[in-house]
C-alpha cells in the first residue's frame, strides 16, 4: 500500500512516474538494454537528454539567452561554483541571511569572495520572515546578490523576486522550483537541487544567464566551470544519466498536470489547507510570518511537544509517513512538493484534528 | 531480447541486479515508498549505506586505516578534488601519462599544482605500453605519485603496481576496480567512477588512507574535502542514493559470484578468449603490447577500416551491441566488464570470425 511520504528531499515522486520506469526499468524501450546501461553519447540517451531540456524550458519559459545545465553535486556544491564562476577573489558579492540554508550558502561563500557581505538578515525574527523589498541595498558593484527564494527548514519562502537593479540575481530554488511560474529572465542565475521537485537525488539543474558564461576564476574545477558544462552539453564528465532521464519523465508529468500555473493552484490550495487547520487549533503551532509562508515546507510544532512520539506514531500508523522536523530544529514538517496530492494534505489534516481532539 | 552491451560506460549491468531493482522500485521493501523516494538520512537508508559499504570493504579487504567515500562528480572531478586535498598549490606531484585518461588528470592537476610533473610518458608508442616498473623515478618530495591503472580509451591496464616508496600512491581504477583482487594497503587513495563496475553513472567511490585527511587546502569546496565528507559519512551533501542502492546490489551479486578472484577468473578468460581471436586473425589488429593488455577494454581495427560500418551493423543484427570505439580514435572497442558473461565475448569472437569468412 503506497504511503503518503511527507519527507523534505529525497521525496516522493508521482507514483505514474516511478511505475513508468519501472516498467522499462530492465528493458528500455525495447532496446534490450535499461536506461542504466546506455552510453551519455548514444544517439538514444542524447535525445531524452534533449527532450528533457526542451520540456524544462517550455515549463518554465526560460528566455533564449539562458543556457540550462544538468549537473551533479547539488546544491551544496554549488555554493562554492556560483563564486568561483561569476566573483573574483578580491571582488564583492551580496548575501541576504534568511535561515538555514541562506547561512551554509554564506559560509561557502566568504571562503571564495574577500568582499562578501550580509546585506539583510532575518536574525531578529528568529527566521520567521523575509527582508522588506525595499529595505533591499544591494552594493552597485556587487558581483552577485544570491538569496534562498525557500527555507526547506524553516519554512520561509520570499512572496517577491528582489530588484538587484543591474547586479545579477542569483537564486537557491532547490525546493521551490516548478511548484509555481517563475519569471526567470529576473535572474542571472538560479539553481536547484533535483530531489524535491524534480526527480532522484544526484542531480542538480542550473539556469545561467549566457553574459554569464566564461568568467570563471583560474583554479575553479573544470566539471564546475559553467561555460565549459555548458560548451559540452552538460557532459564534460558522464553525466548522471538515470536522474536525468527520471527528471525527463517528471516534466512530462508536470506537462499532463497542466503545467506550473496548473501546479501553483494545486500548491497553494494544499498550503492554504494545512496552513488554516494549524491557525484554527489552539494545538499546533506554525511560527512563519502569514506573509512569507512557504507553500513547499510547512513546519509545525505542538503546544505539548511531550506528545511529538504520540504524534509521528500515530500518524504513521495512518499511512502519513516522514513527518518528523529537521533534525536541527524538532518538532514537525510536511513536505508539499508537487509530488504529494491534495488528498494527503486533507488526510494528514484530518489525523491533525483527530489526535487534537484525543490529545487536546 | 537482451542484447549483450559492449559499452564502455555507462555500461552494461548484471540483468539479476536490474530485475531487484525493477521488482522494488515503485514499493520498497514494503514501505509503500520507492527507494527513490526515502530520505539519506532515514534508519532504512543508513542500512542500505552502510551494508554497501562494508560489503565493498569485503571485497576488496579495505584495512581498517582507510575511508570509503561514496561521492559524485566522476573522475573528472577527482582530477580537481585530488590535488586539492593532498598538495599544497607550491608542491611537487607526479604523474604518469599512459594514455587519453592520464592526460585529463593531468591537465586539470596542472591547475593546481604548481610542480606537477610528468615523469614517465609512453608518447613514444603511441600509448601502447606502460612504463618499465624499474624506469620509475619518483621525487621523493612529490605529493603523491598519480596513474590511471587503466586506460579505457587505448586499452592498456598496468601489469603491475609502481613502487613510489613513502610517496602516497594514487590510482584511477574507473574501469578496473572489482575486475580482480586488488592490494588497497599500497596505495595512498584509489578512486573510481562508477559506471563500469560499480553501478550507475552519478557516484564515484574514493577510498582514503587516513592519514592523508585534513590536508585540503583553503580555497577547497566543501563537497570536495574528504576529511569533511569522512566526517559525515558522505553525506556532507545529499548523496546520489539511487546509484548508492544500486552499487550495493552489485556489491551483492559480485558475493555471490564468489568475489573478485572468481571475477579475475572470468574476466582473464574473456579476455583471453578475445586477444585470442584477434591475434590468430589477419583480419583483426590490437596495438597494444600484450604484457600490458587491458582485460577491461579491448580496442580493435578492421585491416581494411572501410569495412568498419558493416561489421558494426552486422554485429549489431547479431545482438552484440556498442562496439563502436571511442570517438576520439574510432575503430572497435569491447568493454568486457564484470556484468558482461563469458557468452557475450563467445558470440563476439564467432561473429568475428564469420564477418572475417565473408568479407576476409
């Protein structure tokens, strides 16, 4: 019996997806071969390599000029890419501090950019909210202003794209990408982790801007320099075929669904769900400011967190799987990528009030 | 019809291995979840981890002093990552350059350090041999002394394991780890890309003497330091969990074929069977001096090169797949990797032998 897998990344997949691959898994397209065994290069491999791209842009709409990039690492290693591509050692890059991730993007930063700065941070709220836009100062000679557009552990999402006026905007969109439009021609960069929104882990997409292209510092590793990923279709190295053809099959789906304005009301609904039964209760608690909820990590705590056990055990024996909260922080989270339907949304709330009405 | 798949990598898996995957993939064990789906950080996930892991130190009967890594980026990246940990950018760092791989190792570690050099270089036959074991004149203030046990492209796979005396030694085994026993305790690092015996492309596994952590140099990427991913058990950053679930299934079935010296049986009999055919034709031409033969690749030429499309077409009719070799010198290439059976290079060396009837 399939669960419902509230899990923040890796995370659940739609099951038409997992049950199409699945069923070429050991041979693919009638190839006498799987997917797995497929050279990058073969003339097959190639055009799922394309057509996956093709369907990424057209979700998205990514403007001409903006090269996307299949590479590996996540985002993690990223936070060490986007510096040594688009910054000189000695050159300045602005940061805006809104949770977790924000500050392991920042510490990775300021060990490439001598110039780095914090140009907001939401300390002072605990990171419970995003900065004002118009509080926004970002250093007309920045390289870069990078920020995290969605908080996965504090469940903070930025409800506007910042105006870096002519400085490049660069993005962490690792678990909100694909849950709604994004304009992306707003950014010089955006990045995501694949294994929330947009297939199996070991996969991380890049969204550059081309007059970004070829600026990479001496001494940055060539599998991370942009411009030669980018001169080489994605494949300087072998690629990680699987997840590339996994993120294919994902877009398709995306496409079925109605694409992301279909998506986005999907999301919201789910969140708006979730997000009223906590308000509602005198029982859970979600600290995030209404402004700046995200729609993809809705963490949640109970007034009695003696009851966290009760809580998870319970919820599990419903079929409402991986809702403890990051390890860091406790308490709860559920994970609403696109992947998760609104009937495990509307299950969990009903467990929700259930074990508030046993409990409260 | 499975084909047999003579790919170089990603390359041909064992149809055992696949039909698990296949079997679990949309239910896991019973979870309700694809192992697509689970999180790294889960207890399940932990397992599967660490049961990889120690069945690979069985196999290879890692010692105790050193790490195992489960990494991503491929070995192009460990050309970068290599460097980065291990010397300093004013060091001193030799390499031997056998052939196409040797050259990109070191290219990108010319990025690095400083004092790299080449100090034995088989140009002269046209990377056909590998050095004479007595030639081999490592500075005994040299970093580390780096080769590339295999060649994929050229075929050429050294006979023996150079003796750098104090000098850590470090090897690429892409295409050879697990193809036979292997002593780690010489060596100072091994690394490997997936894709060949391993499992699928996406994971690179890296194995460390201890001592030689904690030496990355400031300037390191995160993601790329091995003491830090040491010290999370390779989960710095979201590891590719997909390809780790399927390198341990591997790991499995390699048990279960009695391990690596029942592999080295096969595989010296494959290859055997192979160079055989191709020495006792006048039809069929391998350059490479035989004490140095890889039994991993096989690169072959036609005597008459314009015969090439129709032996691949013919082979290809045959089931007898991905003979083309690499782009960057054409002819023929057989990549008779551990999940490639005894009978795949029987029904080569028939149809070689009948193509030869009807067109020698």
């Amino acid at each position: 019996m399939r669960v419902f897998n509230f899990a923040a990344g890796p995370a659940t997949l739609p099951l038409e997806v997992l049950e199409e691959a699945r069923a070429e898994l050991s041979d693919w397209r009638g190839s006498g071969m799987s997917v797995l065994e497929v050279s990058h290069r073969s003339k097959a491999f190639l055009a799922v390599a394309a057509e996956a791209e093709r369907r990424l842009r057209d979700l998205l709409s990514v403007p001409d000029n903006y090269r996307v990039l299949f590479l590996q690492g996540g985002a993690t290693l990223q936070f060490a890419a986007i510096p040594l591509n688009l910054a000189g050692a000695d050159s300045r890059a602005d940061y805006i501090n809104t949770g977790a991730w924000s500050k392991k993007a920042i510490a990775e930063g300021r060990r490439f950019v001598g110039g780095l700065a914090v140009i907001a941070d939401e300390a002072a709220s605990r990171y419970t909210s995003v900065p004002e836009a118009a509080a926004l100062a970002v250093r007309a000679d920045a390289a870069y202003l990078h920020y995290t557009v969605n908080e996965t552990i504090g469940g903070v999402e930025f409800p506007y794209v910042p105006d870096s006026g002519a400085v490049p905007l660069v993005a962490d969109l690792s678990s909100t990408l694909l849950s709604r439009p994004l304009e992306v021609a707003r950014f010089g960069l955006i990045y995501a982790g694949a294994q929330k929104n947009i297939g199996p882990a070991g996969l991380t997409v890049v969204i550059v801007r081309e007059d970004l292209l070829g600026r990479a510092r001496a001494g940055t590793p060539a599998v991370l320099d942009y411009a030669a990923q980018a001169a080489e279709g994605s494949m300087l190295n072998t690629p990680p075929t699987f997840a590339w053809y996994m993120a294919g099959l994902v877009f398709a789906w995306l496409e079925r669904q109605g694409g992301l304005a279909a998506m986005a009301r999907v999301n919201e609904a789910k969140a708006r769900l979730l997000y009223r039964a906590i308000d509602a209760s005198g029982f859970y608690v979600n600290p995030v400011a209404r402004s700046c909820r995200s729609w993809m990590n809705v963490p949640f705590t109970l007034r009695e967190p003696e009851l966290d056990g009760s809580f998870l055990a319970g919820a599990r024996a419903a079929g409402l799987h991986n809702l403890e909260g990051h390890r860091s922080v406790g308490g709860m989270r559920a994970s609403l990528y696109n992947a998760m339907p609104l009937a495990g949304v509307e299950a969990l709330v009903a467990f929700m009030a259930e074990f508030e009405r046993s409990h409260g």
